[in-house]
C-alpha cells in the first residue's frame, strides 16, 4: 500500500464514527464508499471490526437485566 493510500486510509477511520452517525456531507459519504470499495485493507480492517463490535452489542442489546422493583408512590 502506497504512502499516499495509507493516508487516506487513516483520514478515513479517523472520522468514522461521524460517519456512522451521519454527520458528514453527502459528497463526503459518497467518497468514502467509493474508497472503501476499492480499498483491500480497509475492507479487512471493517470485517474484522464488526467481527469485534457485533457480538458485544449483541450481547449488550439482548441481556436480560433483573428488573428493579417498583416502589409505591409517596403520597
């Protein structure tokens, strides 16, 4: 991977989480697509961060937490 390609590529993943978020223009979104799909590493580098990220929210998102009970209202 060239120098330049590697910058890039660090740009890109430094603003990923606004991204994700939708908080960038719209040319910007399409830019990064555009770089992703031709970009071998930053392909790997996003499976292996959703092979990370995805069973963790998964677990986060389908724990069952003991309830609390409920306390009367004061009155």
């Amino acid at each position: 991977m060239s120098d330049q390609r590697r910058a890039v590529c660090c740009d890109l993943f430094a603003n990923l989480s606004a991204y994700l978020d939708g908080r960038v223009e719209r040319v910007t979104c399409r830019q990064v697509r555009a770089h992703i799909e031709t970009c071998p590493s930053c392909v790997a580098f996003l499976r292996g961060l959703r092979g990370a990220v995805a069973p963790r929210l998964r677990a986060i998102f389908t724990r069952e937490y003991p309830r609390r009970p409920v306390m009367p209202a004061a009155n």
